[in-house]
C-alpha cells in the first residue's frame, strides 16, 4: 500500500502532535508507577555481563582443552611404538604381535576405504531421500518417513552389527556379491574369494549408518533454499527435476558437501558394526570382496589382549593415525568446501 | 511479438479461500494492462494463474479457462510448456545466487537444450539491452555472480532472463515493490518501450504506475474483478462507486 502521510492544517490537531493531550513529561522522581520506579531503581548489569562472557569463554577454551589433551594422551601412549618404528609405522604393513612387528598401514587403508565406499553408496541415497521429503513427498507421508530415516540414528550400532551378520551378510554373500563378480569382477575390485563379510559388508553397513544424519542435514539444507528460487526456476519452463537441478541442489551445494563431511566424520570412527563384518584381516586387498580391518577394530578387538607394552604402544599409535586421519580428513573437507565457495558468491535476497 | 489472453470463467481457490470469482477479461495484445487493487485482492493470484503458477502451491486450485492466443492453456498444453511462452517476473529480484549474470540470463534456453554459443551470447546480450543493463554489466557477465548485483540491477537482470526466451506474454507481478524510487523508474522505463513487442501485465500495489505504464487498468477487489477499462477512464470516470473510492483514496 501506498504510505499516506496526514499534514494536520487545523490549529487545534497541530498543538495535539507536539504535546499529546492525556500524557505528561514528569520529572523523575514525581509520581512514578510501580513498574517504572522498580526499573529505574535496577542498577548497571555491567558486572554480571563480565562473568557471563568469562564463563562462557571459559566453555570455549574448554575444546582446545580436550584436544590437546587427548593428543598429548594419544603421543605420550604410543611413546614406545614411536621411538621403536618412527615415523613409518604409518606406512608398514606388518601386524605380528608375537614378533613385536607393528604397522598401521592395512587399518588406515581399511578406514578410508570402508568409509569411501560408504560415501559412494550412501550419499545418492541420501540427496534422493532428502529431495523426495522436501519436494515431493505428499504431505501426509512427509512426517512419517522423516521419523523413520532419522530413527534409523538412534540404533545402536552393535545391533547394527548383528543385522548384518544375519541379514546383511548372507545377502552380499549368495546374491549381491556374485552378481558384483560376474558384472564388475574385470575391474579387480570385485573377485574370488567372496566370504561375505569383508571391506564391501563394511561399507555397506556404514552406508546404511550414516544415511540418516546425511539425510537429515541435507533437508535441512534444502528446506532453507527460498521458495522464491523454486519459482524462478518454474518460470522459465523448467521441469519439477529441471527446478530441483537449478533452483534447489545448485543452491544447496555448499551446505549438502557440508552434511557429507558431517556423514564421513562419524564413518571413520564408527567401531562396532565395522568389527563385526570386516574380516579383521589387517591385510590390504584389491578386491573389496577380501578382509579388511580398520583402525577404530583394530583398537576395539585388541586392547583388551594386548599382552606387553609395545603390543599396548602400537595400539595406542593406531588411536593417534585415526586422530590424524580425522584432522587430516576434514582439512580436506573444509579446503574443498572454500574452492567450492570461492567462485560461489554469498547467498542473496 | 505478443499475442492476447482470454480469460472466461476462471475460478482460483487456496485450500477452502475462494481467491478469485469468476473472472472474465480480454487482455489484448502488444500492450501493458495493469492490474490494481487493495492487499489480498486476487490480483497476483490472477497472474499466477495465467502461467499456471497457482497450481505449483499444493492447496492451490483453478477452474475455468485462459486462451493465450489460440491456446488454452489448462487443457492443450502442460504447465511447463506454458512457462516457456509466458514470462514472469516477481516481486522480490529472484537470480539465481550462484550464476554468473550470463548464466542467469542464458538459464532459460540452456534449460530447454539450447547449446549454440554464438547465439547464446547474442540472446545474452540482446536480452540485457532490452533490459537495461547491458552497460552496466558487459565488463563482467561471467565474473560476477547474479546476487552481487544491486537490487534494482537484479530486477533488471531477472527481466532479461525472462526475455531471454522471447515470451509471448510478459507477466509481472508487482516488480517495482521492493526497489527504490530510482530503480523504479527504471523498471517502469523497461515496460513503456517492451508493451510495443510483449503483452505485459503487470500487477501493482501503486495506482500512479499503472497510469504511467498501461493502456488498460483492472481493478480487483475481494477475488472480483470490479472494472476493467482504458487506463484514463478508469482514473478520471470510474463507472463503479468501489473503483472510484479505491482510486481517491477512501479505502486500501
């Protein structure tokens, strides 16, 4: 609408604006009503807004705190190890307890490449779950189904383990696994011998782990792209895919690489369900059908057998090379994100 | 060039809100036609209508008939057919924020296969001086993204977009609402040379733009059309007591 400013002419209406008949300017002090005196006789917060902000800075440092702390446990721990295999006990590939021969190579190869393969697998999945709730789920679905994907977080990991040995794993065994050979096998990656668990069982049961936090931060992500972007779209003869393309996963890219990294995060130190289908082989394979191992296994299965201290030192490096793979991991991530911002300009309207 | 658009009989719901009543209205070809009214009259749903907008809003719903030249629009052809013969420009500037100008303003016909670059790059340019903007923007079309332009800029840029598909009809809902005085002139500008080629139609909240841009003027009022007529008489003799209080300023 259209702003009408009214002009007063009358003499009358004009000494009413600059004094406005029925309220008073009293001096402070004169006649006060109860709310005004209590919030007049309220003193300065000035001193209570410095503990705030000290307590709360305090929270903050906190974090640094812990890191630092548990890199400092992490390196004064495997002190043994590392004086023993410097810095390439990284990159051997011997595991012999009984020999005191110790490598981390096979449990790195094995993290990246179970948690890779659970990307592959699982952010399609994830992007296509997110688009259907938000774009063209009918309404009453909607709620539901967002229920049941971000249900599939709070189970615990080790009953997804026990899924997969008797559900998961078979399946792989007599049905996908074969097909993977007979289709995929001239590659290398998938071939003789097909036990059923193994690096694949892994990544798939990653996949399905980190699926829902994938999914659920990606809606999010795509529910903020204003309407107003669909519309463009639309208006210019796209299709409902055509709008999703160009007026919503364009958009949204930034944030859906951010909920990737957030998914890879929790893939690399996920324990449990990977223990239980891995193979706990610590030998590094071309073929994903073969055993693997990871590093989060490794720890969980063997700490408690460690017999001498160097077995104990090893294991403990093994925490510090998933501590680095997970700083060195999300480095990556946010150098990524930056190139992919940079040409990218801030978000308008 | 344009073609004209006959409306008959056309109903608008949002869920139970009957928004627009039995609208009847010839819109003719190759000039501007505004369309005024108070908030919450049907007036932009009108125009959402006649490119099948309405329908992408779930509770939306449409009855009745809208002929854009020869075609009816709900029955012989798909709402995306129809979007590319019909352009629209919104309210609020709406680029596309991680597109260079020259891929917002190419978007349109990328989107529909188009490939050939030396045409792309003179629809492109065509499209941007038709626009207005062509000056302001030729040094960096490709380095800078859409949303870094200015907001009168935007709305310029979403302009050629839309022209960037040479539409049959033009439909512009309030397009000047959220821009300053300056730009505004601009925008109003743009339709006085574009009516000769498009038909435009343009919603407005500002009665003083509908006189200075359009021939014809509608005025809605509670999901009816109460009047429509040549833009002067509408303004100076009004035949309903309803469009002449709108008009004086007595309500909205």
């Amino acid at each position: 609408m259209e702003i009408r400013i009214q002009v007063p002419n009358v003499a009358g209406e004009s000494e009413r604006i600059q004094k406005p008949a029925g309220s008073s300017f009293p001096d402070s002090g004169s006649s006060q009503s109860p709310a005004r005196a209590f919030l007049q006789s309220r003193r300065s917060s000035a001193f209570a807004d410095r503990i705030f902000s000290a307590v709360i800075l305090l929270c903050a440092l906190c974090i640094f705190a812990i890191v630092a702390l548990i890199l400092y446990e992490l390196v004064s721990g495997s002190r043994l190890s590392i004086d023993k295999f410097g810095v390439a006990f990284f990159f051997r590939s011997a595991w012999d307890p009984v020999n005191g021969d110790y490598g981390a190579f096979p449990f790195i190869y094995g993290t990246l490449v179970s948690s890779i393969l659970a990307l592959i697998i699982a952010v399609p999945l994830a992007v296509g779950v997110a688009v259907f709730l938000t774009e063209m789920c009918p309404g009453f679905l909607r709620a539901p189904l967002a229920f049941v994907t971000e249900l599939l977080a709070a189970i615990p990991s080790v009953v997804y383990g026990l899924w997969a040995i008797f559900v998961l794993v078979p399946l792989l065994r007599d049905s996908v696994n074969p097909f993977l050979i007979r289709v995929l096998g001239w590659s290398g990656l998938f071939v003789e011998p097909n036990y059923g668990v193994g690096m694949f069982a892994g990544g798939v049961i990653l996949a399905i782990m980190i699926l829902p936090i994938v999914s659920s931060l990606t809606r999010e992500v795509i529910s903020a792209v204003p309407q107003a972007q669909r519309e463009a779209a639309l208006a210019l003869g796209a299709t409902r895919w055509e709008m999703i393309r160009m007026g919503v996963l364009r958009n949204a890219r930034i944030g859906i690489v951010g909920a990737i990294i957030l998914g890879l995060g929790r893939a690399l130190g996920e324990t449990m369900a990977v223990t239980m289908v891995i193979g706990n082989r610590p030998e590094i394979s071309r073929s994903l059908l073969d055993l693997g191992y990871s590093m989060a296994s490794v720890i969980a299965n063997e700490f408690s057998e460690a017999s001498d201290n160097l077995y104990l030192s090893a294991l403990i490096e093994i925490g510090l090379a998933l501590f680095i793979v997970t700083i060195v991991v999300n480095a990556l991530a946010r150098v990524l994100v930056w190139a992919v911002t940079r040409g990218a300009p801030v978000r308008g309207a | 060039m344009g073609v004209g658009i006959e409306v008959s009989e056309l109903n608008a719901w949002y869920g139970s809100n009957h928004t627009l009543q039995n609208i009847n209205l010839r819109i003719p070809a190759n000039h501007a036609t505004a369309l005024i009214g108070p908030s919450g009259c049907g007036k932009s749903t009108f125009v959402r209508c006649l490119n099948r907008m309405h329908e992408t809003n779930p509770v939306g719903r449409v009855t009745g008939s809208v002929l854009i030249g020869q075609l009816d629009i709900y029955t012989q052809a798909s709402p995306v057919e129809i979007r590319r013969r019909v352009g629209m420009v919104f309210q609020r500037p709406n680029p596309f924020p991680t597109m260079s100008i020259y891929d917002n303003v190419a978007s349109g016909l990328r989107l529909n296969g188009y490939r050939n670059r030396v045409v792309l790059d003179e629809v492109v340019q065509r499209s941007l001086e038709q626009a207005a903007l062509w000056e302001e923007v030729k040094d960096d079309l490709k380095k800078k993204s859409g949303a870094s332009l200015s907001g009168g800029q935007q709305q310029r840029l979403c302009i050629a977009r839309a022209l960037a598909v040479d539409p049959e009809v033009m439909l512009m809902d309030e397009p000047a609402s959220a821009l300053d005085p300056v730009s505004t002139a601009k925008i109003e500008d743009l339709i006085f040379q574009l009516k000769s080629q498009y038909t435009i139609v343009i919603v407005t909240h500002n009665m003083q733009q509908a006189a200075r841009v359009a021939e014809n003027t509608g005025f809605f009022l509670n999901g009816r059309l109460v009047e429509f007529d040549a833009t002067h008489k509408i303004f100076t003799n009004p035949r309903d007591k309803r469009t002449e209080d709108y008009i004086t300023g007595r309500f909205g």
